[in-house]
C-alpha cells in the first residue's frame, strides 16, 4: 500500500482576473477549487494512473470536511486527523499579469494529534510506501520528517521525500528510497548555481553518498536527471508541450516514476520515463495528468 503525508492540506481557490489592481474590486472571470498539498497531489496522480493510495494529515473544520469529499470525488482515501483548534487553509492563488498568492496558516496540531499520526504510521507494514512531501507548519516540531523517518527505520518501508534544504538533508541518513529535489533546490544545498544536466550530475551523486538509495532531480523545460541505487546514470530531455500550469508537475514526477516503477518489475528507467512524462503532462494541462496524456507523452521519448 501507498501513503501520503500532507501536513497542511488546503483548499486552493484559482481564480484569474483581467489586469488586476491594487485598491479597486477586480472580478474574476474564471474560477475553480482543487484539493491542495504536495502528497494530495501525488495521490491524485496515482490514481490516474491506476494506483491506491491513503492520505495521511491533519484537517479541522469545513474546509478539511470539504477536503476529503473532494478527494473522495477522485476517488482517493484519506485518513486525516481531526483537530479541534483553527480551521483548514485555503490558499487564494491569483492569476492576472503576475500571480499572487496568499497562503492560509491552518489548525493548531497538539502534540496528542501528532501522537494519532504516530499510531497511523506504526501500522504500516514491510513492502509498504510512504511519500512525505511539503513544509511543515509552525504549530509541528522543525524535525517531524527525521522523527517520522526514525521511527519507521527499518521496517521495510520505502519512503520518499520531496522537501527543500535542511528538511531534504537531515533525512539523508536513514536513506530514503527516493528523494526528488530540482535543479534549483540542489544547487542551494550546496551553494552553487546548476543549470545543465551534466552540472546537476556530481551534486545528484553527493545526495546519494550522504545516504539517498535513488536521487530524482527535475529540471522543468530541460528535462530530468535519475541516478540509480545501482550506480546508473539517466538523463533525458523534457518531452514537447506547451507549459499551462506547472503546480503539481514535481509531485506528478514522483507519483509517475512509482508508478513505473511498480508496473514494470523495480525497473528504473522506465520508472525515471515515466515520472518525466507524468510530470511534464500536468504541466501541459490545467489539471493533474491523466494515463492517456503520459502514454502520449511516452511515445515521443
């Protein structure tokens, strides 16, 4: 069984507004409310592409009531946690000459909620996958991926990471099976600027020698860097398309190459195929990408 963890899911508001202006009412001539959060997503794509999955977290009032009915419209489980205190965020996302956002804070999580999740995780069982993704909220403890990861250590859980920084590096030593950073998030890790392939290479190997099994970097319009658990080395161009919408595309990567990975026997060029695909068909759609936009996708690779 797959999971994910969505510390703090919202409900992202999209709206998109002719010439936005300070001080004035603007109105919208286009709206929409998706389910919000990094392992949401990831979820999401899973299930497009054919896979079960479980979304872990917390939600309190209508807002997280709203969140699980409308993953329970795409057909994906949740398992939130309840909290008492707050509500829920939605985030507005603006869509005008520039895009703004404006992100909510979320419920208040007590360390007793933090002990339910606990609970969930302990039942996880050897062959099992968990997808920790995303910042963490001011009201849980800075190393709540490194309490979560050391208490499922091993167990024979494969677990996955997508964070930035201090979250992504202070993993490293309970070696997850795949860590997914960009191009961009690699090269603040190490202070440097990366722009190609072949610079993106050496540091991606670094991420593996400090403990990563499989190191995944993204590289938007110039495709994706894959260094295997085996010592091997791929790379490829981004498939063509027009970019629509890139939010979601990173976490569309990781929910196309466990999808790979899992339809074809471990096999990890296939699973780095589609996971590049996956993520480059959600950033050519105003949705997050379904099997027949990836198969296209493959069939240019």
């Amino acid at each position: 069984m797959i999971y994910t963890v969505t510390f703090n899911p919202s409900l992202d508001y999209i709206v998109r507004v002719e010439n936005f202006t300070l001080g004035t009412v603007n109105r919208t001539y286009y709206e929409n409310i998706l389910p919000g959060g990094k392992g949401i997503n990831v979820s999401i794509v899973l299930k497009n592409l054919g896979h079960e999955s479980t979304v872990l977290g917390f939600m309190a009032g209508f807002t997280g009531r709203e969140i699980e009915a409308r993953l329970a419209d795409y057909g994906v489980s949740s398992d939130f946690i309840g909290v008492k205190e707050g509500l829920s965020r939605i985030n507005v996302k603006m869509k005008s000459n520039e895009e703004s956002e404006i992100n909510g804070q979320g419920p208040k999580i007590t360390d007793e909620n933090i002990e339910e999740l606990y609970a969930k995780l302990d039942s996880l069982k050897s062959g099992d996958m968990l997808v920790i993704s995303g910042s963490i909220p001011n009201t849980l403890p800075d190393d709540m991926y490194e309490r979560i990861m050391s208490r499922l250590e091993g167990r024979g859980i494969d677990i996955v990471v997508d964070a930035t920084r201090d979250l992504l590096v202070n993993v490293l030593k309970y070696h997850p099976f795949l860590i997914k950073p960009n191009n961009h998030e690699l090269g603040e890790i190490y202070g440097v600027t990366l722009a190609t392939q072949d610079e993106v290479i050496p540091y991606a190997k670094k991420l593996q020698e400090e403990g990563a099994r499989n190191v995944l970097i993204s590289m938007a319009g110039e495709g994706a860097v894959f260094i295997s658990e085996k010592g091997d080395v791929l790379k490829s161009p981004a498939p063509k398309g027009k970019v629509v919408n890139s939010v979601g595309a990173g976490d569309s990567m990781v929910a196309g190459f466990l999808t790979g990975y899992m339809d074809n026997d471990g096999d990890y060029e296939k699973a780095f195929k589609m996971g590049l695909c996956t993520g480059s068909a959600s950033a050519f759609s105003p949705d997050l990408a379904t099997r027949p936009e990836v198969e296209a996708l493959l069939k240019t690779l």
